[in-house]
C-alpha cells in the first residue's frame, strides 16, 4: 500500500536558496557604552577604560505650517514644510 507520504518527494525549502555567508565583520574600537548622566549621550570605551570619539552626528529641525483659503465656503487648505541640517 502506497501512502502519501511515500509519495512526496523532499524538495529544498526557497530560502535556502536566498542564504548567504554574513560579510567580513569590523572590529568596534569600543568594548562598553554608558550614559553621560549630564548630557544624557553615550560614552563610548575601550578595553583599558579610555573614551573612544566615535565621530560627530548632524542634528535636524523642520518647521510645518498649515494654510487655508476661502474660509467662507469650501475651504482650501495645504501645509509647508521646511527643514535645516547641519
């Protein structure tokens, strides 16, 4: 007597086919992070204890108003946007 799972035949999973080796990987210069309690950043260290400059990041703001025309019937209304980086 046959059976269905008999019948089967194994067939490789699809993902399998989407695997690949993970790239070389970096060695981080720091071995711990902690909390600057007054500027509330993160203190990057070596093994010996020694902060670690990890590079400076740009910060960003933006602005948003709205608008509106025609507030007497069918209102028209839009926004603008504009921001700055640095």
């Amino acid at each position: 007597m046959t059976t269905a799972a008999t019948q089967l035949s194994p067939v490789r999973p699809w993902g399998v086919s989407r695997l690949a080796p993970y790239p070389t990987t970096t060695r981080l210069p720091f071995t711990t992070v902690t909390i600057d309690p007054a500027t509330q950043t993160g203190v990057f260290r070596d093994g010996h204890g020694h902060v670690v400059e990890m590079g400076k990041h740009g910060t960003s703001s933006g602005t948003e108003t709205s608008t509106t025309t025609n507030s007497d019937s069918a209102p028209d209304s839009g926004h603008d946007q504009d921001s700055n980086q640095d």
